[in-house]
C-alpha cells in the first residue's frame, strides 16, 4: 500500500499555536492528527530544528519542538545545499529565502511526496 512522505516547514508546527489565523491553525492541527493517525511518514530537516530554535518565545519555541520530536530528521547534504544554490543562481528562489530553497532542496533530493507550507507566496 501507497504510504506518502510529508516534509513539513517550520510555519506548519508553528501554525497549531497561531491563534491569529484561526482556520491555518485547524488546518495544521488537522494534518498533524491526518498523518499520525494513518502512520504517514512526517520530515523535517536540521533548517526546521535550526528555525525553531531561533524563535524568541522559549515556552513557544518549547511546545513547536514537542510537536517535531518524532518526526524523521533529514539531514543537510552537500547535494540539498547544491540544488538550493542552484535555485537561486536560476532565479527560482530569490536569495534572501536560502532556507525556503533548502526546505525544497531536502523534499525535492529525499524524494518526499509532499512539502507542505504556508509560504505560497515564495514556493
């Protein structure tokens, strides 16, 4: 049986305490409990970790990273490095977005099924 890969950027976990926007924050919530409860695989890659841990909140940045604990953590190739270059050297991704370029990278050369993110304008 199909079991699709979601790689999952870092506005995604953030979204489910985003009480601002409440139907992105349901929206979140909702895939999160989607893909536990029919066992999909959920990545994230090491430019995830580093955001979370750049965020200013501590209890926040706390219960994002509760969220990713068990999830598959990609590394950051040499190749996932080169394809982002490439997609801002081509102009597909403008280069203040580097890490929105790995995110991409990481799904594109593990071959995930699924890059999720809010970010629709930049992807």
């Amino acid at each position: 049986m199909y079991n699709p890969k979601f790689y999952l950027d870092t506005i995604i976990p953030s979204y489910v305490f985003n009480t601002h926007v409440p139907d992105k924050q349901e929206a979140a919530k909702r895939l999160l409990d989607f893909a536990k409860t029919e066992g999909h695989e959920v990545f994230i890659s090491a430019v995830v970790i580093r955001e979370i841990q750049e965020t200013q909140d501590i209890a926040l940045r706390n219960k994002i990273a509760e969220i990713v604990k068990n999830f598959n953590v990609l590394e950051i190739t040499e190749e996932c490095i080169n394809l982002a270059e490439e997609y801002i050297k081509k102009e597909i991704m403008p280069a203040k977005n580097r890490d929105d370029a790995l995110h991409i990278a990481c799904a594109s050369i593990y071959e995930i099924d699924y890059l999720v993110s809010y970010n629709l304008s930049i992807l």
